[in-house]
C-alpha cells in the first residue's frame, strides 16, 4: 500500500486530531507504532526496546526506550467504504515532560488513554486524565498488556470507574487472560474476533466462548442501557423491549463519547491485530474538527469575546503550542488552526505580542520528517518556518480581524542546579543553546543568581534538567557543569501588615524624592501576585504608581527571608507623597521596594516547599522497609493498597528528602520496587528546617 499525503480537499468530517497519553511504560508508542503499520504508513514494526519507532527520533529516546517530545504522525482507515484521516500526537508518559501533553491537549479533538492492563490507573494516569477534562477533550480507553503476568481487564475497568470516571464502560471482554489472551467479544455487534498469533495479520470471527456467554450478556445489557440514554428515540425503543441496530448504537455512542457522558474501554495487547479494533473506534468514537463548537477567544483592544467558527471562509485564526529549533532548517513552530486558511508565503499576525510574521514555508510533520505543503486550513495542524518572535501560547490570525485565543498555562519548575561552561569557548555557546531550549520548553527556566554570579537552571525534575544538559551537548555542542539539584523553594506571608517606604537623597543639583505606604495581606493559594491602587486625593501621581508596582515585583523575585521567590500575596498601596521637582520613577521604583520589603517582615514571612505525591510498588515483605523510608523522610502516607500480588504505598513527601531515593528504594527492595513521583503542592516548612535554609545549611539549598 502507497503511503498517502496530504489531500486539501480531504471533508473535515472525516480528520481526526488525536493524542496518545498515559502513564509512563503503558505503552503509548508501542501502540502508535502498530496504529502506523496496520493503515500502511510503515511496512516494518518499530520496536521501543530496539530505539526504532518512528516518534521516538531523538536519540535520547532511543537510548533510554522513553518518549521525551511529543511527536506528530499522520495515517489513513478506511471505515464503512470512507477514508479517514488520523493526526496523531504521540506524548510523553513521564511526569517531567507533563509540559508536552498540556500543550498537546490544548490543540487536540480527541484522546486515547493507555493504560498497564496489570497495575491499572497509576499517578500520571490521573494528571494525564485530569489535563484532559480541562480541556474537554474526549477520550476513549485501552487496557494495554493484558497478555502479561497480571494483566487484569477487569481490575482496570474497576479502577478507572473508581478514580477517574463512572461514566467509564466496556465495548469488548476479553478472550482469555495473561498468556492465553487470544481475542476479545465486541459488544457492539455480538462477535468474538480471534488471532493465531501475535504476528498475525487478520481478525478472525468466532463463536462466542461458552463460558464467557453469562459476563457477555450482562456487559452487553449494561452497555446498552447506558447508550439508549444518549438519546429519547431510543430510549423509547429501549423501554419497548425492541431491539437497538448496531448503527443505532455506534451513533449513540458516538454522541456519548463527544458530550463527555461515556468513555468507551477497550483492552488487549496492542502489538497484536486488535489495534484494526481500536482504529475503528478512534474513528467512531472522537470528534472530527466539524463536531467541535466554535473557538473563542477575545479582541486585543477591545477585549469583546469573539467566535471563529471551523471554517475556510471565516477570517484566520491558530494557536502555536509547540517550538523545536531545527539545526538544519531554523525554528518550525507547530501551530493548529482553527479558522480560515494560511498560504506559504503570506503574512500572519501574532496578536499575542503585535506584530506582523512572515510564513516562510508550511509543512505537514511525520515525526523527524516533513512534507512540504503549499497552505493548511482550519482543522490542520502543522509547522510554519521561519517565525522569528512567535512562542508558544501566542495566537496567530489575520491582521484585519485580530483575536487572542486563550493561552496555555503550564506548571512552575519545582528543582534547579547551577550550570557553568567547562571552557571558556563554551561559554558564548552556553548563552545561545539555553535561549533555544527555554524557547521550545515554557517549564524549563533560566535565572542568573546575583550574589553568586551563578547562572540557574531549573525545570520539572532530575531527568528533565538531565535531559537538558545531555541536549546541548549533543546538539550544540556544548560541555557544561552542573552542580548538585537544588529544590525551588517559594516565599509567602501569614499576616496583615503595613509599612512605609521612602527614599531621599539630595547630592547636589536634582534629588530623589519617592515616598509610599504599602499594606500587604496573603492572597488565595495559587492565586499569584495582586496589586491595588486605592490612592485618593492624588497623594501619589498616576505616573508613579507603576514604578511603585514594578518595584514590589522585582523585590518579590529575591524574596525577604532567604532570597527565593514570594507568591501569593496582595499589595495595596494605600498613601504616600512627593515632590514637585525631586520626584521620578526610579525613586518611587525603590521606595516601593523598600515598603514591601519592611511590610513582609512583619507579616510573618514563611518559607514554602513542593512537597510531591510518591507511589511507591512493591511485593508484599519490603512494605514495612518502604513505609519506615518515606517516614524517615517528613513522609505522610495517604494510603495502601494491593493491585494484583504487589502493594501500593502513596505518601506525600517534601521534594527535598526525595534526591537519589530511586537508588535507595531498589536498595531496600532488592531491585524489586519503583516509585513514580509527581508535583503536588507547596506547604509549608517546619521552622528548625527553614532556619537551617535561610542560614546555607538546609537540603536541597542554593
């Protein structure tokens, strides 16, 4: 079979944008690989463990069997005689990459959650799950690994009805478990499907299993009842004991899916032909760019919501959500559209930041490759080179009819290091890789620590910044130092306090005059920075009152107890004077400055910590060992469970008693445990520890 390509005349109707997310080795690219072969988009399985599947190009991927970039494939299935395009986004399970599946859902119509058939719903499960209802995008589920020891598609229904959704619903039981899964019953049309062998190539009908016929039924009946809902007709048809069309129930379906009132579950062992299934249910089942409402966004100047509707003729509009720095070919910032068209060769115009780009050249991306096209349309997704100040989250549209679609957020980085050249010919190079790399991730931060003339890298654990420091080395060739991780610790305020701020100096000729009362409150946690103007009478000049606010920000960045971050408080400006001659910007920058300074001392300044959610497995015997160790470590346990022959322990601990604990756990395990770790929030340090970090002395300090 010819590959196909892109086809501009290809009915919206029939596109599907989708994501792979999952947890970490649930096999996401595994699936993607055998989604590609069986719609002959390759003729040879890719296999992770041998670093040769097509979306894991990087060479980091390849020598570690882990996907860090998410990566853009295209394919083509053939349902009820049509043709159908699939956009495929393939993410990252690890939680230091969360950053590329954010993204990735932002611009997404649709999802496929992979989950380990043997361990269920797992941490980043519940994130990718979580980032997914954000954005309201659709999903459908697969039960992956049934085939290995322990794979249970029962237990994994039952866990992801328990912690993600009850609106959670099979469409097949499996045939056979563990080593002898050989197939599956589609519920949907009453048949039961065989394989002769992993390898094999073809579907093949069969009777349905006695001994599977009672849980069948049963399924069956549940499935049906909960699709009869989606709609009344049916619903009467139902209650009058008639018999519901199998086009009748995939249409329902199909409607429950895209309300977010049903979420399909399938299971097997994605290497095997039951991915032909789950290819006819990505098409049934997620929405074509045609099912979505129409985009908002608001006016730049004006601020009025806006709506593009999914249309070539309404005026252009498109969200960049991803920036790679190519060596070859310069920046390609993958983009989705959401209305009208884009030429190779015209002008965009970023509203985010105004001003007006220039689309050197559009291209569609299969993984590392490109196919060069002449213009995309609403629905598309792909890559425009050449943009020079274009990030991602900025909007791109059509400069007589501007809008600003809603942006992406993204998690703070919780961890640092400082970082040197190791010669000074890396140095200037040092300078440009990091520029690069900050552009294409928004969780990786570069900071420059000005008592020690330290250059600060930070991003979203251990392995990111590993990862980081790994590619520019290899991509630009650049040796750097880094030194021991160090925990991003944040500052913020218990109480109400106020303070003066006023700063005089006369030396001859014009003087400085600026002078400031600020009152300063904790704000909501998660809630950031927020200034108020309450000056009346003009006791401070409007033309001030911004050089007082930039003052409080960039006091806020060295923080007032030991030089990190303050977060979440509210400052009021409230009174103050000055001078007809004497007084500037500058001297009400630093009177503001030193008001806030002196006003978070008295407001009982606290130190704060990321503490992280760990979920530790293990066999049975080291549950003892594993719980006295996250103990030892200002850990809380939140609970313990069993899944299969293994327990589950999942505590809450400070990021800072977590460095070199993987080593440590396969130490007390005798290789036999692992632990996932994921962000969870500030709290709190006790006092003894925050004396201990405010003096140099405290873990994970800087």
């Amino acid at each position: 079979m010819a590959i196909q390509t892109y086809d501009v005349k290809f009915d919206l109707e029939r596109i599907r944008n989708i994501g792979i997310i999952a947890h970490i080795d649930a096999g996401k690219t595994t699936t993607t690989e055998r989604l590609l072969f069986f719609t002959g988009q390759k003729h040879k399985i890719g296999e992770v463990h041998e670093g040769a599947a097509t979306t894991d190009f990087m060479e980091q991927e390849q020598e570690r069997g882990i996907t860090i970039m998410s990566a853009a494939v295209t394919c083509f299935w053939k349902l009820n005689g049509k043709d159908h395009r699939i956009n495929i986004i393939d993410t990252p399970g690890h939680v230091d990459f969360t950053a590329e599946v954010e993204r990735s859902l932002r611009v997404l119509d649709g999802a496929v959650v992979i989950f380990d058939g043997k361990m269920g719903v797992e941490p980043q499960s519940e994130t990718v799950w979580r980032q997914a209802t954000k954005y309201k995008v659709p999903r459908i589920c697969f039960a992956n690994k049934l085939n290995l020891l322990g794979g249970d598609f029962d237990m994994t229904l039952a866990s992801i009805k328990e912690r993600l959704s009850p609106k959670a619903v099979a469409l097949v039981v499996p045939i056979g478990k563990e080593t002898t899964l050989r197939g599956f019953v589609d519920l949907i049309d009453m048949k039961a499907y065989i394989y002769d062998a992993v390898e094999s190539l073809e579907l093949n009908e069969a009777p349905i299993p006695d001994e599977l016929k009672d849980k069948v039924n049963k399924w069956r009946e549940e499935l049906v009842e909960r699709l009869a809902e989606q709609d009344d007709a049916l619903m009467e048809k139902y209650f009058a004991g008639e018999e519901l069309t199998v086009e009748e129930l995939r249409s329902a379906l199909r409607k429950g899916t895209l309300a977010g009132e049903i979420f399909p579950v399938l299971g097997g062992d994605s290497r095997t032909v039951i991915v032909r299934k789950l290819l006819d249910y990505i098409t049934i089942c997620l929405p074509s760019p045609k099912d979505l409402p129409p985009v908002k966004g608001i006016h730049p100047k004006t601020e009025a919501e806006i709506e593009r509707k999914l249309e070539d003729t309404e005026p252009f509009s498109s969200l960049v959500f991803k920036i790679i720095s190519d060596p070859h070919i310069g920046t390609l910032s993958y983009f989705r559209v959401y209305s009208g068209k884009v030429s190779a060769g015209s002008y965009v115009y970023n509203s985010t930041k105004n001003l007006r780009e220039r689309v050197g050249r559009l291209v569609l991306m299969h993984a590392k490759d490109r196919e060069e096209v002449e213009m995309l349309r609403a629905g598309d997704i792909g890559a425009i080179v050449g943009l020079k100040d274009s990030y991602t989250g900025d909007t791109l549209c059509d400069e007589g009819n501007p809008i600003i679609l809603e942006q992406i957020t993204f998690a703070e980085p919780v961890i640092s290091q400082a970082i040197e050249p190791a010669t000074k010919s890396d140095e200037e190079k040092m300078g440009m890789a990091l520029a690069r790399l900050v552009k294409e991730d928004p969780t990786f931060k570069v900071s420059s620590n000005y008592e020690t003339g330290q250059t600060l890298i930070s991003g979203m654990g251990e392995l990111h910044l590993e990862i980081m420091v790994d590619r520019m080395k290899r991509e630009y060739n650049v040796i750097a130092k880094v030194g021991k991780p160090q925990v991003a610790y944040r500052e913020t305020i218990k109480a109400e306090a106020q303070a003066e701020g006023k700063y005089i100096k006369q030396s001859g000729g014009k003087g400085q005059y600026g002078h400031c009362y600020l009152k300063v409150e904790p704000n909501e946690s998660g809630k950031g920075f927020e200034f108020i103007n309450a000056i009346k009478g003009g006791s401070v000049p409007r033309e001030y009152i911004p050089a007082i606010e930039k003052g409080v920000v960039e006091t806020m960045q060295s923080g007032v107890v030991a030089g990190y971050p303050v977060v979440d408080v509210k400052v009021t400006l409230f009174d103050g004077s000055y001078h007809e001659v004497d007084s500037s910007e500058s001297a009400f920058k630093i009177a503001g400055s030193m008001a806030f300074k002196d006003a978070c001392r008295l407001a009982h300044p606290v130190l704060l910590e990321p503490i992280m959610n760990v979920e530790v497995v293990a066999p049975d015997k080291f549950v003892g060992d594993v719980t006295g160790s996250l103990s030892s470590k200002r850990g809380q346990i939140q609970k313990t469970e069993v899944r299969g022959n293994l327990h589950v322990i999942t505590a809450k601990v400070p990021l800072s008693e977590l460095f070199g604990y993987t080593t440590e756990l396969r130490s007390i395990t005798s290789g036999r445990g692992n632990a996932v770790m994921e962000p969870s929030n500030y709290d709190m340090v006790p006092r003894n520890i925050a004396e201990e970090i405010s003096t140099g002395r405290g873990k994970g300090n800087s």
